[in-house]
C-alpha cells in the first residue's frame, strides 16, 4: 500500500541592502526597503510502499517575479541531490509578484537587474529550508478544498483599440477557483499547505521590497495555523487584480495588498476547517517534456544597428540582440512538466507566463484534476494564444523586448502546445 508524507520549511530570503526590483519599467532606482519580508517555502513529499520503492518530489516558492532561467537548471539538480531525486521531480515555482528582487539575467534592464548576492543567497536559502523540510517529514493525508475568489479580471488590451488600459473594464476569460491542497498529519495538525489561484501580482509598484498579496497571504496563514503555505501561481498572463472592485485598473498602496492577501488568507483558512475531499495517495511521479516555440521571424544585423539609438526598450533590446546572437535562434523551449502528488491531484508547469485559455482548457479536460502553473523552473516569456498573437498588443508582442526574445511567436505555438499538454495529460 503506498503512503505518503511531507516535510515543510519556510525562510526569509528578504534582502537588507538596497536593490533592483522586478517587474516594472516605471521605477527609476533601486528599493527603498521591505513592506513585509519575502520568503522562499519548500515542501518535500515522500511516497513509500515496498522496500525500495520510495519516491520525493521538492516542490520551492518563492516571493519574486520568477527564477532565473539561468539558475533553475542547476538549482534543481541541487536539490534534486540533496533529496535523493531526479531533477524532474523538483519544482521551482514563483509567485510572480512584481515587488521582489530580479533573478534573470538576460532580460531587459527595464525589467531589473539581477543582483548577484541575491541570486546566490538565495540559493543557499532555498537549499537551507529543503534541509529543513527534509528533517521534519512525517506521514499525511492528503486534503484538497475549493472556493471562488472573485479578484482576477481580464487585462487584454489588443494594439491598435484606444483603451490605455487602466479605466474600461475587460470582458475576457477568468479563473476565479481557488484550490488548496493540505498536507494533515494524524494528529490533525496542517503539515503544509499548498495554495492555488490564478491572478498578477500587481497592486502596488513601489520601490519597496514587498511579497505583494501572494506572499502576505501565504504568510498570515502560517502565523495563524503554525504551518507552511506555498503559493502556486496559475496562468495567469493575461490576468490583473480587481483590487478596488470597480471592474478597473491601477495601482494601490500596502494597505491594498494586506487587505487583498488578508481576505485570501481567509478564504484558505476556512478550507481548514471543512472536511474537503481526502485524497487517496499515490507514488509520486513526474514527467517532463520540452516543446520548441518557434518565432515568426529573426531580425537581421543591418536593422539591430539601425536601431542601438531607438527609443526605450528597443534601442537596449538591439545591443542584447547583438551581443549575444545566441539568442537569435528560430525557437526557444518551453518547459512542460507534470507531477503527480495524489489520486485526482496533479500540477501541470511552464516555464512561461502563460495566457489563462490554456489553463481553463486544461482544466476543464480534466475535470479540475490537474492545476496549471506557471513561472516555473525558469521563464522564457509571455506565452499566449495564436488568437492574441493575431490581435497583438502587450503581452504576444511589445513584451518580447523585455523578455529579450529575437521576435513575437508564430501563430503555430498554441496548436503545440495543446498537442504537448495532451501527451503529458492524456
């Protein structure tokens, strides 16, 4: 018969000198300190059975914008190591909140510059709770709860329509299920908590450290039920706050963000009081498969020097693009990974920033089976749909200079990724 425990560790990984944060253009120098500390959480699962057949799998959150695709390879086999795994069995998985530190080098300053003390302490921090997490691991049940969460709206503005983007309310698709998944131990206690929605972390842009509502909410759980609650984020490329309830957009102040993470808190902590639906558990699995993305075209030498002067982000995004004509390739991978962690209970990753069509579907299919996530062991990019590619806009199109991406992706990327997902979940 198998069984299953967890371990669970939660370390401040706050950084205590100024730094440059990630996530918006409009900020003009480094933080000015923290709001509220951030975190990096980790929980190791542990299936067992007959002799011989123990399985973990590590799952790492963090407070930040997302790993560095640079560091998530290594890191994983780290921890992968250190638990005694394989590397496709270790997530790294970001909140995405746009008030923590950049961890990407290759990206467009714009967006942050990744600071090297950051980046490795928070290596040894993340590998500092996995030691934690893999001290204290005992047996659980396994419990997944779900409610509504009325807070993600459709941001989509497609180039061209007039609408700057922060008065008219959106009419797009949503995902406004909140999913937790409990890890209960037999004497009743909340081992750990692993939390699931769909929506940008994005109420406030200060230039202040802060684990924007995510975080704050992650960690008012843990201070009220003396756990450890990891934030997964959905795909949710295409998803703002609806912070103030007007149906629009903008940007609030730290008392938005407690109020917002306050009332999602909330929400979880009252799936700890329902008996929600106890899940049979499983050997742990994992499977992981790359698709390559292509883009529509590579931009040529001739146009990248005509460009070096041109207005912010593309001047920068030519001197990348010919300092490191690596990156002129006709396709990038995207990451697809699934781990199975109970009977009816699976994730489904990318490393991407993912439209939320992608998601509905997959959920949809599955019979909310498997949760998508996404900012995950590293990021390539917005990801959208061949639709919004056609429509253009932010996210399919001006994001890529940001991203430092040779070009948008051809319209032929959703019909492939579909293709992969359906391998991986079938």
């Amino acid at each position: 018969m198998t069984t299953l425990a967890a371990g669970a560790a939660t370390v401040d990984i706050t950084p205590d000198w100024p730094i440059s944060l990630a996530g918006f253009a409009s900020r003009t120098h480094h933080s000015e300190g923290a709001r509220h500390p951030i975190h990096v959480r980790v929980i190791v699962l542990e299936s067992g059975g007959d002799p011989g057949e123990r399985q973990r799998t590590v799952i790492a959150g963090g407070d930040f914008l997302n790993w560095g695709a640079e560091q998530a390879p290594r890191l994983r086999q780290e921890l992968a190591t250190l638990a005694g795994t394989t590397p496709d069995h270790v997530l790294l998985a970001a909140t995405h909140s746009h008030s923590g530190p950049q961890t990407s080098f290759g990206v467009h300053s714009g967006v942050g510059v990744a600071d090297q003390r950051f980046v490795d302490l928070l290596d040894e921090r993340t590998l500092d709770a996995a030691r934690t997490a893999l001290a204290n691991i005992e047996p659980v049940t396994v419990v997944r709860d779900q409610s509504n969460y009325p807070l993600g709206m459709f941001r989509r503005v497609p180039r061209g329509s007039g609408n700057v983007g922060h008065e008219l309310t959106r009419q797009g698709p949503v995902d406004h299920r909140l999913t937790s998944i409990r890890f209960v131990t037999g004497d009743q206690r909340v081992k750990a908590v692993l939390v699931h929605y769909t929506c940008h972390p994005v109420i406030v842009a200060e230039h202040f450290v802060s684990p924007e509502y995510t975080g704050f909410a992650m960690s008012h759980i843990e201070q009220q039920a003396q756990t450890t609650a990891l934030y997964l984020q959905g795909f949710c490329g295409d998803i703002n706050p609806d912070w103030t309830g007007e149906g629009r957009f903008g940007r609030g102040e730290d008392a938005d963000v407690q109020r917002v993470g306050t009332a999602l808190a909330d929400l979880v902590r009252g799936h700890f009081a329902s008996a929600g639906s106890v899940l049979d558990p499983v050997p742990l699995t994992a499977e992981e498969s790359p698709v390559d993305l292509p883009f529509q075209h590579l931009p040529d030498e001739a146009t990248l020097r005509a460009n070096l002067d041109a207005a912010p982000p593309v001047g920068e995004w030519s001197r990348i693009m010919l300092d490191h004509p690596e990156r002129r390739t006709p396709t990038i991978p995207l990451i697809v990974q699934r781990l199975d962690l109970a009977k009816g209970c699976s994730l489904l990753t990318m490393n991407g920033e993912i439209s939320v069509a992608y998601g509905l579907r997959l959920r949809e299919r599955t019979g909310d089976t498997v949760l998508p996530v996404g900012y995950s062991n590293g990021m390539i990019g917005y990801v959208t749909t061949a639709e919004q590619i056609r429509e253009g806009g932010y996210e399919p199109v001006d994001s890529t200079y940001y991203y430092a991406l040779p070009a948008p992706f051809d319209t032929s990327i959703e019909e492939k990724i579909e293709r992969r997902i359906a391998e991986l979940v079938p």
